[in-house]
C-alpha cells in the first residue's frame, strides 16, 4: 500500500514535471510559429504591393503603348454590345462585352 | 543550573537568534522590499513591448489598393557598444545612403539608443543583416506605400514617419485608418528569448478599418493622363480635373497637377500636395452664366426665346464698360449663353435682381463648403448683397466678383444634370474591419433641389446648343449628347490688384449623355500660354476624358444602332 502512494505521488510529480516542460516547449512552438507567420505576412504584403504597382494602369499603358505597340481605340473601333438576360453573367460586363465586340469585329472581318 | 542545562539555553539561544534573523531577512524580502524586488525580477524576467496594428488599407470602388501598410526595416545604433563608429559609419553609409559624417556623427552621441535610418528598403536591411554589425540592429516598423505612385495623390495625401495621417484622407479618416495600440508583456528566458505572452488569451492589436473609394482607378488614370498633356500642351501652371456622378454626387475622379508622388515627399512644400480641387478659389467667368440662366428661367424671368439685345458689345455699367468678345445685336435668351455675351448675362442679373440672384447662388452652394469628407475644403467667396458695388449684379452674372472651387462648380452643374436636385460629393463609399465586416456604408445624400426638372430639362437643351452651335463645340463626344459651357476668367495680377491682361484661368464644365447623364466633368487650366480660351484649352480635355471613360463604362452611343444581340451561344465562344 504504501508503496503503491510513493509510485502515485511519484507519477503525479512526473506528470507535474512533464506538463511543465511540454508547456515551455509549446510556447517556444508557438512563438517560431508567430514568427513564421510574421514573415508569411510580411511577404504576403511585399507581394501585394509589387502587385499593386504592376498593374498600375499608367505602367500598363506604358508597356502597351512603347513595348507592344498598341494604341487606344479610336472613334467607331468600340462597339458595345447588349447581352440577353438567358446569357450567364459575368465577373466582368464591361469585359465580356468587349470580347464579344471583338468577336463581331473578326467576323466582318473574315466576311 | 547544571553545565548541561546552560548550554541548552545556549544552544536555544543561538537557535532562537538565528530562526529570528530568518525571520526578520523573509519579513524584509516578502514584506518590506516585495514590491521592488518583484519588479526587479519583472523586469529581468519580462519584456514589455507595444504592438501596434497596421493602418488600414485603401482601395477603389473596384478593390485596387491605392495605399497600404508593409513593414520595413528601421536602422539603429547603441554609440556605447561601439569600439569605433569611424569604422562602422564607413561599413555603414554605402548601405542606408547616408553620408558617413553624418552617421560618424550619430554614432558619437553618448546615447544607448539612435535612430541611424527609419523605414529602408527590405533589401538595404538584408544586406545590414550579412555585415551583422555590433552595436546595430534592425527593428520592423510599418512603413504606408502608395504603389500607384502619384495617382490620385492629392486625394489620398500621405502617412508621416510614425504612421499618423497628415494629408488628404489619411488625415481625415485618422481615427479609422490607424491600427489599435496595445502594450504587451512577454515572458523572457535566461538567454533573453521570448517565451510567450502573459496571459495567452491575449489577442494581437486589431489592424485599422479599410477605406474604399469612391473613385475608380482607370478613370482616376484617364483624367490625370489628359490633364497632363493639355497642361504641358498649354505650358500652363497646373490645371483641375472633377469626374463625378450626377446621381450620387460620388466623386470617379479628381486630377489636379502639377502631381507629386506620397512615397516621396520629405523634399516638397506643402504648395505641391494641396488638393487645388478644393482649397483653391478662381473667378469662373462665363461657366457661372449656368447658373445664372438656371435662376432666370426658373423664376420665369427669361424663357429660351426671350429676346437681348446686345448693345453691339459695349455696354456701360456703374462708369465701366462691360465688352463681350464679339459684337452681338439681338439674340435670344438661349443664344445669350451659347454664344457666352457678357452684356446678355450682366442684364439677366440685372433682370433677376440683387436678392434672387443671391439666393441662387447661394442655393447651388456657392460661398460655403461642399462638405465633402476631404480636408482643407475652403467655402470660397460670395459677399452678401449689402457689400455688393454698383457693378457687382453684372459681374457676377459674369463670373467676376465670386471666388469659387472647381469643387463647387462641377456639385453646381451636377444638380443641373440630376434634373435640379444637389447631391453632396463623398470619396469614401464603404468603411471596413479587418475582417471585412461592413462598418460604415456612404449612401447618397441629397442636399436639396436647386430648380425644378423643367428648369433642368431646358437649361440641358441649350447648354447642348453650346456645344453644337457655341463656344463649346471643341466639347461635342461623336455619338453623344453633351450639355456643357466654356469659361475664360481673367486672373487678379496680385502686383496691381486689376484683372490680367495675361493670366486667365481657361475652363468647361459640363455633362454627358445629356439626356441620361453619367457624368459630370469640369476643367480647370490654369494660366495657359498662347490662346487661353476655355472653348480652345479646356473643352477638346472634356472630349478626351468623356470619350475615354463613357467607353470604359460601356455607355451605348447614340449613332450606334448595330446593337448585337448577343446569344448565349456566342458569349461562350
């Protein structure tokens, strides 16, 4: 009997001692992790800005204009098109309209 | 007493003094000295450090980031740990592109703690990192990046080095923008490291509430594009560009140049970043006729085809001549304001009187503020009838003698496109949490019907006669109808304080379509060399900037009668 208190208080004391230490080494987890996502945040951001200054519309004219060669469009060059309520919507109207404008123009085109 | 029993005294003795000394160390270490010795050992132990959350971001109405919080590495400096800060200022300088005296100079203070460079690039504090210098370290701070640069920077204004808004929205919506402060404690370890926060149910400090604008990027792009050119074309001091939507009164766009870039303005005066939008007053000229015709035909004093006769360009008022730019004779009402003559509008005032003229002008918000959510928003100039001279009836019915803001102008010539009813410009739509959560949502606000829909309906139909038949056919949009008038005002010479026979402020405002408007534009060019005429330097701006956003908006044209259908079939092709 009183051997099996001295194993039960010797097992209480180990798992004291053990949920002490695994408490420690998780929140030296924890803090590696905060640490990570830190930096995931970080790169994220940096990321999101360099996007931000890609699409920037007056680099993407420039790049159309002097690297491609294109030009806005000019008068009577833009058709807009209606759509019937049956065609699915789309993420972008104005987009897909023009798209379909285009495709009417390279069928006269090809006419 | 036995030998024996006194030594157990002694011994007692002895013992007593000693517990009593224990006694008395733990009442002085437990009791008398607990509070400092436990924020001593705090102060070993723990690491107080104040978080702050990252500044909201801003976007378009479309969810493009125009401003946002990264953070970047700051440099400093610990002087005392440092064996020579020759050697390090040399190993230094190449790096944070700071002259070496200059950081030789810092790092000689007898300080433990300098500032050596605050928010460089990444790549500067990586490259810091590989020379691991003692005595430097690198902490991260939040730095506010406008990755469009100069777009929309007047609007926007900027973030100063610790975070907090000092221009443009940044400053107005501070309190929304900026990220909660919150001082944490942290556990350290015998090597110093952080364990983990007291306290584990603390949550990291909330990130600011992000805007969004009411602005679109693209024609945001559009109007500052134009308003470059036709000011470099005009080699004029800058110029003013409004888009906005009559119905709502949400500003598309807001253009002023000269621009400058918010990622870099530690080198600019404070002339460079103010919004002239809203912080700077002109005499309009001729575009106040607009709104003088309104009031005229809205108390029933002139009808289109009321007659004028234009005293063949010369007309004496209170000992002044008043001159129009052409002798005109008779002319109708409608050709009065077509045609702009000066003499028609002096005596449609005139017609109208001191009080009526006054109350519309004040009615279509002239000398008070728009009170559109940007800061510095002046309320420009109109005097009371009482201060008025004997001339003043017909130079303001000409646009002299009135101090207003492009602002102003385009709210004024919107109410006309919103058939009568003023709407009150806003830039900020929606206000968000960090979770996206809804905070805030701008709804249009009506701030009050200015004439009524038939006053709308016929001044719209002569203002198109402008633009077909007038001083405005620079203006005319091939496909569309366009309701606009030109002005030409001749600037205060502030050496003479006499109207300039050199400095004129050339302008259009106007709307389009004009029978369903979309949009409400008004061009401002400031001071253009050569011929300064609004009808020559500002109305073909109008064309290019109608032109270019109505096909952005995919708003039909009028001539364009091939409407395909287009199937399901041929939408998927």
């Amino acid at each position: 009997m009183k051997t099996m208190m001295i194993l039960g208080a010797l097992c209480l004391i180990f798992v004291f001692v053990w949920e002490r230490v695994d408490v420690v080494r998780l929140g030296y987890q924890i803090e590696r992790l905060k640490a990570q996502k830190i930096l995931l945040e970080r790169e994220r951001d940096q990321l999101q800005v360099r996007f931000s200054g890609l699409t920037a519309p007056e680099r993407i004219a420039k790049v159309a204009t002097e690297k491609l060669g294109l030009i806005p469009p000019q008068q009577g060059q833009v058709f807009m098109v209606r759509q019937l309520p049956q065609a699915p919507a789309s993420a972008s109207p104005v987009a897909e309209q023009i798209r379909v404008a285009r495709n009417i123009q390279k069928t006269r085109a090809g006419e | 007493m036995s030998p024996s029993r006194s030594r157990r005294y002694f011994m007692l003795l002895l013992l007593l003094c000693g517990f009593g000394g224990i006694l008395f160390r733990l009442v002085t270490l437990q009791v008398l000295q607990a509070a400092e010795l436990t924020a001593r050992a705090d102060r070993q132990h723990q690491k107080s450090v104040t978080f702050e959350g990252a500044r909201g971001a801003v976007t378009d109405r479309h969810g493009k980031v125009l401003a946002m919080n990264m953070e970047v590495p700051s440099v400093f400096g610990v002087p005392t740990a440092l064996e020579s800060p020759a050697a390090t200022a040399r190993h230094l300088s190449p790096v944070l592109h700071v002259r070496r005296d200059e950081l030789e100079k810092k790092l000689r203070q007898d300080k433990s703690f300098v500032w050596l460079a605050r928010k460089v690039e990444p790549e500067q504090g990586q490259r810091l990192e590989r020379l691991s210098l003692d005595g430097i370290g690198v902490v991260m701070e939040g730095r506010r990046f406008y990755p469009k640069g100069p777009l929309l920077a007047h609007v926007l204004g900027f973030a100063g080095m610790d975070g907090q808004g000092l221009e443009g929205l940044e400053r107005r919506y501070e309190s929304q923008l900026h990220g909660e402060k919150r001082v944490t404690i942290l556990q350290r370890d015998a090597l110093g490291r952080t364990v983990f926060p007291k306290g584990l149910s603390e949550k990291a400090p909330a990130p600011g509430h992000a805007l969004t604008l009411t602005i679109d990027e693209v024609i945001q792009y559009v109007a500052e594009k134009e308003l470059e050119e036709a000011v470099n074309h005009a080699r004029a001091k800058g110029g003013t560009i409004i888009v906005m939507d009559p119905q709502t009164g949400a500003i598309l766009g807001m253009a002023v140049s000269p621009r400058f870039d918010p990622n870099a303005v530690a080198s600019l005066t404070p002339d460079r970043w103010r919004n002239r939008a809203l912080t700077d007053t002109y005499e309009p000229g001729s575009t106040m006729k607009v709104m003088v015709a309104a009031a005229a035909l809205e108390e029933k004093v002139m009808m289109p085809g009321t007659m004028l006769f234009g005293e063949n360009g010369r007309m004496v008022v209170a000992s002044t001549t008043i001159h129009d730019h052409e002798k005109m004779g008779w002319m109708t009402f409608a050709q009065m304001i077509q045609k702009s003559s000066n003499i028609g509008a002096a005596k449609t005032g005139m017609a109208l009187g001191e009080q009526r003229l006054y109350r519309y002008l004040q009615s279509f918000g002239f000398g008070q503020r728009t009170d559109i959510d940007l800061p510095g928003e002046v309320s420009g100039l109109l005097k009371p009838p009482k201060d008025w001279g004997r001339r003043s009836l017909a130079s303001i019915s000409m646009g002299q003698e009135i101090g207003v803001t492009a602002l102003q102008m385009v709210s004024a010539i919107a109410a006309i496109a919103n058939n009568g009813v003023m709407m009150k410009p806003y830039v900020v739509s929606e206000i968000r949490d960090e979770k996206g959560m809804l905070v805030k949502e701008v709804m249009p606000q009506v701030k009050r019907r200015v004439v009524s829909p038939e006053t709308a309906r016929t001044l719209t139909t002569i203002l198109e006669g402008v633009v077909t038949d007038g001083t405005g056919a620079k203006a005319a949009i091939p496909g569309f109808r366009v309701a606009g008038k030109t002005g030409t005002a001749q600037k205060i010479d502030p050496r003479t304080g006499t109207y300039s026979n050199t400095q004129f402020i050339g302008s259009f405002i106007g709307y389009v379509p004009a029978e369903s408007p979309r949009l409400a534009v008004i061009v401002v060019i400031d001071e253009p060399q050569g011929e300064a005429w609004g009808g020559v330097v500002s109305a073909p701006v109008f064309r290019r900037v109608g032109e270019q956003v109505l096909n952005y908006l995919g708003v039909s044209r009028d001539d364009q009668i091939k409407i395909a259908l287009a199937t399901d079939r041929n939408v998927r092709e």
